[in-house]
C-alpha cells in the first residue's frame, strides 16, 4: 500500500465545505501481518478460536476467519483490526451534517471511515463501504496523529467518526481522539450504538459526542431491517446518559416500517424518562435507496406528526432532518420559545444564543456550545 506523507495528503485535501478528500494514488487494502494491529476486546480460546467482544454479536472466529463485520481476523489465534489507520474516505463536513445541532454549531468536523460495519440496514446509504471488505475498496494510510494534525490545521473544532460504522474500527478512534484531544480537537461518534458496554465505557473517556441512529423502536424492525438488536441500542444509550456525555438521537422514519404513532409514542416516553427531556431527537426523512428502492419517500406530514408526538410527550428539542427550510431545523428555547438557532440544510444562518442560553429569556439551552 501506498503510505502517504503528510504533506501530500494535505495538499490533497480540498477547502472549505463538503468537499472530499482527493483518493488519488492510493492502493488497494491488503492483509499485511507486518502492518496489522492486534483488535482489542477478545478472548483466546482452545484450538486458536477467539471470541469477539466488542459489540452483541460475539462472534466465536477459528483461525483464518473474520467476524461478521469483516475487518477483523483471527491469525494464528490472535485477532487483528485490518482496518487501522487506513480510512477508505475523508471530508471536511458540517458538525450540523453529522447532524449533531447542539454540539458546536457552525464548525466542521474532519470526517472519516474505513470499511466495515456490524449490522446490514437495508436503506444503509453508504453501502458500498459499508457492506465491504478491506480488499473490495481503496483505502489511504493515515495514523492518529496524522487524523487530529489533519483536523487542527484544516480549522476543524472536531473529528467525526462516521459514514460506515466506528464500532468496527474502535481501535483506530480510540487513539486518533486521544491525539486529537492533545491538540485540543475534539472527537464525536456517529453510530448505530451496537456495541458492548466496556468499550463504550473506554471510549467514553476520549470522545466529546456521541450520536446515535436509533433505527426503530421495535425487535421486529431490527430484526428485519437492520440484521440486529434493539436492547443493546437502549443499553448504549442509558449508558452514554450515565457517562454524561452528550449525546443525539436520529430516527430515521421509513414508511409503514416505524412510523406507527404508537411506537412513535412509545418511543419519546423512553427517552423522556431514561435520557431526559434535553436529549435532541431528529426524524429524518427517508428516501429510496440500497435495498428499500421499493418504498417512497417519506412524507412530509408524517415527519411533523411525530414532532408533535415528541413535544407533546415533553421533549424540549426535537428537528425534522432531509427537508431544508423546514421550521423544524431550528433550536426553539423551550421556556418562551424563541428561535435560538435558525439553520437552512447544514448552515446557521442566525443565532440568539449567549453563553449556552436564550438570549431572550436567559433560560440555558442543553448542549455543547464552547
């Protein structure tokens, strides 16, 4: 594989926006035991088996084979991350495309990922990295410390770990946020919250944000849907909230699939009281894509109705996401009500918020603002 140097990834990189990352001159993913990094959260068994625990599946791997996310391998009886330091695809993005609305409004975020993931949503939009193996997609060398000077010297206030899945590279956030926060960039993950609880715990001292896709608020649909579970979702989400860290929640509404007022009920009623009434939860709007081309597009009155379904069970900020302009973008103070945030898409276009409060009333909105 080709190793770039700092420099001329660098001069690679496009300003401003957000615009890719050049991928030129790169080759393609190898397994190379002299560059592999042995995985974290496994055990050794008998006969050179391992069992992997870094997220609910567990998976029981002989020698030779890899776990169902396809980046992690058991050599020899040691299990190896294939995926370190070699991202397949880089951006400088909008904190607000994450989207993450109260954490650090206005600035960009590096944004980067290898291949892999450890479920199979069937509307994944980035499926082709996603749902790939490190030999199918090109991917660059790049270390944590080259991640977080990336990130410092490019103006971005963080590190978004996000696209496929961070779960499976966990090794490689892990210290590209502990470099990161040295060079006082901090780091957010974007995720489907499928991990087990001790590494969330340890990322938990490295990362400043956390967002969540939570994918519907029944089995059946993570059954189906996802190839995955929803209580470990749940649990991951209680234990961020116990961790203090600050976290978002996107529901992404798929027709006749989550969208049942009900569920939608049920679900606002758990977050109002295992997370609270601060934590942000975003519907966003589901278009036909991977292998769900067969539905529509959601429709835009479903995304208000559960709104009003969510500020009605007493959440005090809740957003529509995928329909720009919508008056559900903005950050309402839920004291008097008053836009603190107006946002168009991925850009702030107004605010009225001093110090992490309600410029009109002084009443403190919950989030990340310094």
């Amino acid at each position: 594989m080709n190793k770039w140097s700092r420099r001329e990834f660098l001069a690679c990189a496009k300003v401003g926006g957000c615009a890719a990352l050049c991928l030129s001159h790169v080759a393609s993913a190898q397994t190379d035991t002299k560059s592999l990094v042995e995985a974290r959260y496994y055990e050794k068994l008998a006969n050179r088996k391992i069992q992997c625990k870094l997220c609910p599946r567990e998976c029981l791997i002989d020698d030779l084979e890899r776990g169902y996310c396809g980046v992690r391998e058991n050599i020899g009886g040691t299990y190896y991350t294939l995926v370190y330091g070699k991202p397949c695809t880089a951006h400088i993005d909008p904190i607000e495309k994450k989207p993450l609305f109260h954490f650090l409004p206005g600035t960009t975020a590096f944004s980067l990922a290898t291949v892999g993931c450890n479920v199979m949503c069937k509307f994944c939009q980035n499926w082709e990295i996603s749902q790939a193996t490190p030999e199918q997609v090109k991917s660059f060398d790049l270390s944590p410390y080259d991640v977080a000077r990336i990130a410092e010297e490019r103006g971005c206030a963080s590190i978004a770990y996000t696209y496929s899945e961070p779960v499976i590279f966990t090794e490689y956030m892990y210290d590209s946020a502990l470099q990161g926060n040295e060079l006082n960039v901090r780091s957010v993950m974007i995720s489907n919250g499928y991990i087990n609880p001790q590494p969330m715990h340890d990322l938990c001292a490295v990362l400043s944000g956390v967002k969540i896709d939570l994918k519907a608020y029944t089995e059946r649909f993570y059954k189906e849907l996802v190839a995955g579970e929803l209580r470990p979702v749940l649990d991951t989400l209680v234990l961020l909230r116990k961790e203090n860290m600050w976290t978002e929640i996107v529901y992404l509404v798929i027709p006749g699939q989550n969208d049942d007022p009900g569920e939608l009920k049920d679900l606002c009623t758990w977050i109002l009281n295992e997370l609270g009434p601060d934590t942000p939860l975003h519907f966003s709007r589901f278009h036909p894509q991977y292998r769900l081309k067969n539905l529509p597009s959601t429709p835009i009155k479903t995304l208000t109705m559960a709104r009003e379904i969510a500020r009605e069970r007493g959440l005090n900020y809740v957003y529509t996401g995928n329909v720009p302009g919508d008056p559900g973008e903005n950050t309402y103070c839920p004291n008097c009500g008053e836009i603190v945030i107006r946002r168009i898409g991925f850009s702030v276009v107004d605010r009225s918020i001093k110090e992490g409060a309600c410029a009109a009333c002084g009443t403190k909105i919950a989030g990340v603002w310094s």
